[in-house]
C-alpha cells in the first residue's frame, strides 16, 4: 500500500480544521476533507514515528463497508477518488490518493456507538469486577474472549482528551433523546451482526467495534471510519481460542512492545524498533487483504 510514511499532512491554501490522533481534517466550502495519515497512537499518547500505509488501509476498509452497510443506512462519503476532487486539492493528489475521503460535513453525535459480540479488553475487566459490561448483566462464569449469547451495545462519551467514559443506554436516552437513541442503537447492532457474517466467511471474528453517527440534512449518517482496526477487534476464527486474550489485526504488537519495555504511558513515547514498525504494517496489509478480498 506505499510505504512512504505519512506523519502529518500540511495543504497550503486548504482551511485547516483539526489534527486528531490519526486524521488531519480540512474544510473546503461545504465538505470535510478526511486524510488518514499513518500515525499511531497507544494508550491515548501519539507515537513518534508511524506504521507506514497504515492511513491508506484504514481507508480503503472503511469504503468497502461503507459500500457493504449503504442499504441499511447512508454515510458521510461523497468521493475517495482524487481525480473528482475539487480544483485546490489536485496538486496534493499524490500524499492524498487513497488515504482521503471528501465528506459531508454532518452534525456528530456526541456519543460512540460501541457494540460486543465477545467479552474482551475493558468490558472483561468490568465483568471480572461486576459480572456487567456498561450496566448490563452478563451470564456468569464467561471466560476472557467468550463469544456472547447476544451482541451488547455499550455506548460511551466522546473525550477531546484521554479515555472516553462508558456510559448506559439510559444515559444516552437522556443525552440524545429517546428516538436517537434507540435507532442508533439498533443500527450498530445490525451493521455489526452484517458485518460479522461477511468477516465470518473470510475466516475473521469481529469481537467489538465501534462506530459515530451524525446528522446531515435532517438525516441520520455514517460518519468517520467504519469497521477497521483502529476502531474494531479482529481475530482468525482458526486460531480462535477463549480462555486467554486473542492475537489481533491491529497495533496490539505496539501495545505489547511498549508494555514489555515499562514505558510510564505519559508524553513523549519511545520511538518504535523498525522490527515493530514492519510487523505492524504487515498486520495491517494482512487484514485489508483478507477482509476486502
């Protein structure tokens, strides 16, 4: 997927909005110009150096379920192809192509539409603790990584800064209203149950994701990214084993390095080992392949 690595994007004469963790985002009249760069994030702190292509596989997967999800509800997406850009962003067509999306730009959501098919990273740690994941009541004695007898929705706030906070269906009842609520509760869930059977049949579990909703026109929307490694848990159903934590699609070899070398988690982080940087790539190329295949 090109392995020059982009860290950062600065368009000269585009208006520029915000740099989050990953994306740099402008406005162009009435769009958002989305660029995925290949920064990587752990444990809420940006990593020095990036994993390279990385924004171009969270791209090119969050447009195949978009495509895959446009029957059961619209997105934000108005184009990815360069060339249909406007005017002022042609001559940046080369660190654009492939890692931007043009986008609506849509009213968020001030909630994150989670939802688990399996019992995992926090949602274990509060079951171990409560036997409840976000308020609601699971089956006793599940193991780490159990598949659960239904998806749960655990939605939770939208932090600028550190951990969003799990919050209960009630709370988002009181802070989106009660018929927001309960349609994007709804949609997560069937985008995720749809979603599963598609990865399923390429060998991938989708243990959690999460997903943001907006308003566009008076219409409920898809926005940001969709079903990738950044924002779900994927697991090969062949190696597949509950009872312990699981090997997954993502940067959890990141995670595991920075964990195995003591690193406090405050600002600044170690700069990656090549050898970590190319495993993460690898994993990330590996999981666009199998899922968009």
């Amino acid at each position: 997927m090109g392995n020059k690595v982009v860290l950062q994007t600065n368009l000269e004469g585009v208006k520029f909005l915000k740099r989050g963790k990953v994306r740099d985002i402008y406005e162009i009249d009435d769009y958002l110009l989305i660029v995925a760069t290949d920064r990587v994030s752990a444990f809420d702190v940006v990593l020095p150096n990036g994993i390279p292509g990385k924004g171009r596989v969270l791209t090119q997967i969050s447009l195949f379920w978009f495509n895959q999800m446009k029957d059961l509800v619209e997105n934000h997406l108005v184009t990815a192809n360069v060339s249909e850009f406007p005017e002022s962003l042609r001559r940046y067509a080369e660190i654009l192509e492939g890692r931007s999306m043009l986008v609506k730009k849509a009213k968020p959501l001030p909630v994150e539409c989670i939802v688990r098919g399996y019992i995992t990273g926090s949602g274990w740690k509060d079951y171990q603790k409560t036997g409840t994941v976000c308020g609601i009541k699971l089956p006793e004695g599940l193991v780490e990584s159990a598949k659960l007898p239904e998806p749960i929705y655990t939605p939770s706030t939208k932090a600028e800064e550190g951990h969003d906070i799990n919050i209960t269906f009630d709370e988002t009842v009181k802070i989106l209203g009660d018929e927001i609520a309960k349609k994007v509760k709804d949609l997560t869930v069937t985008i995720y149950k749809k979603a599963s059977e598609i990865a399923e049949k390429k060998g991938i579990i989708i243990a959690d994701t999460k997903m943001e909703y907006g308003f566009y026109d008076g219409k409920l929307i898809l926005i940001d990214e969709l079903l990738t490694p950044d924002s779900s848990r994927f697991w090969s159903i062949k190696d597949y084993l509950p009872g312990k934590s699981q090997d997954s699609y993502d940067k959890q070899i990141v995670r595991d390095y920075l964990i195995s070398i003591k690193w406090d988690k405050k600002p600044p982080a170690p700069v990656l080992p090549d050898e970590i940087v190319e495993k993460a790539a690898a994993r990330y190329e590996e999981i666009f392949k199998i899922l968009t295949s």
